[in-house]
C-alpha cells in the first residue's frame, strides 16, 4: 500500500490573504529550547488555513457545525475531475468543463456515484502557496453554473485543490473575497455534508482513491483537515 499526502504543510504567516488584519498561522512561544530543553507554543490562526475542511454551518447557520459532522462520509472512495486544462491564471471552469471531465471518466469505466467524495483537480497548488495573494487573485475558479452541476450528481463530499469562488463583480482580489456575495459556497455548502479546500498531490493518486479525511474536532464552522490517500500500487 502507498499512502498520499493530500495536505498542505502550514508554515507561520502573519497575515490572512483574504483577511489582512488577521492572523493566517502565528505561533508563540511560551516555552523555549534554551530556557527549559523543550518547546511548546500557542497559535494564532483562521480556522481556513492550509487543507481544511468547511462545514455547512460555514454558510447556513442552522446546519451542522464541525464537530457535529458523521465520521462515516469522512473514509471512502474519492472520484477525481481531471481539471488540469483549467490550471491556469483565472480560469473559469464551467459546467461543459466538467461534463467533459466526467465524459473521460466514463471512457475509463467510472461513473460519479451519489453519496460519494468528488474531487477536482487543476494542478493550481504546483508553483503556489495559499499564504501567497497570488494564490487567490489569479487561482482558477467555478463559476455559478459549475457549482450546481456538481451539486446535481448529489456527492456527499466535495474537494477542490484551487480557490473555488466566483471572481467577477463582486470581488477581484484575496482581500474582497469576504465581502462579495460567495456564491459557489452558497450553492454547494447546503447540499453536501462538507467541502474540503485546499487540496494538493492529485495528480499522483489517478482517476480514484481511497480517501480519509479527518478534521480536528472543533466546534467551530471549519477546521484544518489531515487527509490522505491510500493506494494498492
């Protein structure tokens, strides 16, 4: 068996791209190798940092929060869209987008199941860095349309491995994403059991994988995920 890394690694920045006042990932001190031979820090963060995953109650405050999330949609087999044309600056991937990607998938036998994990990858993490402005103003991106075709074949676990929101009138750039209206996470959010951001390495687990993808248990809307694939070859 080969296991994946699906995540990203966190390393300390000081200022959140879509939230500059904001602390991305900072830690603190407050114990040091020099003054007692071992080290322990505090951390600073936004709960979206690195891989993570979102809740529902991200977005719609009645649905369910992190740590009340079932642990069973968490372990299973992960369909990949093959996203990769669209791995470029600002992108749009549309619904003919994906059709098309799942047209290859059926060419290879595989159909996209309902209630399973739907991955999609463009490749954007290779040469990128969420900590990075760049990662968000010129990511690829769903648009509206694309967000209800996937929502149409009724995954219980959506993935993506790019900043997923829609650019276009209501923001341009990382600092205005949390103002504009976000429509790519209103149309998925309240149709799945959860999203995972963030993802990276798809293009080393092929068409399908086994997926295990587990949040830290915070009662909090979203949280840094661990995930992993686990392969035969």
């Amino acid at each position: 068996m080969r296991i994946v890394d699906l995540s990203m690694t966190v390393q300390e920045c000081d200022s959140a791209p879509f939230a500059p006042d904001e602390n991305y990932f900072k830690l603190r001190p407050i114990i040091k190798w020099e003054d007692k031979g071992f080290v322990s820090n505090v951390v600073q963060m936004t709960v979206h940092v690195g891989t993570h995953i979102d809740s529902p109650h991200h977005f719609f405050r009645d649905k369910p929060s992190i740590e009340q999330l079932p642990l069973e949609p968490m372990v299973g087999q992960a369909i990949i869209l093959d996203l990769t044309a669209k791995g470029v600056a600002r992108a749009v991937i549309t619904p003919q987008d994906l059709s098309q990607a799942e047209e290859k998938l059926k060419q290879e036998g595989i159909e996209i199941p309902q209630g399973g994990m739907l991955f999609l990858r463009t490749d954007w993490p290779k040469g990128h860095d969420t900590t990075d402005p760049q990662w968000w103003n010129d990511s690829p991106y769903l648009n509206k349309e694309a967000a209800q075709w996937i929502v149409a074949r009724k995954p219980a676990v959506v993935g993506f491995d790019f900043a997923q929101e829609e650019k276009g009138t209501d923001y341009q750039s990382a600092d205005q994403i949390l103002e504009s209206a976000m429509r790519v996470h209103r149309t998925i959010l309240p149709k799945v059991i959860f999203q995972i951001e963030n993802l990276i390495n798809l293009d080393q687990i092929g068409s399908t994988a086994h997926v295990v993808a587990l949040p830290v248990k915070w009662k909090t809307e979203s949280a840094p995920a661990r995930v992993i694939a686990l392969l035969d070859n």
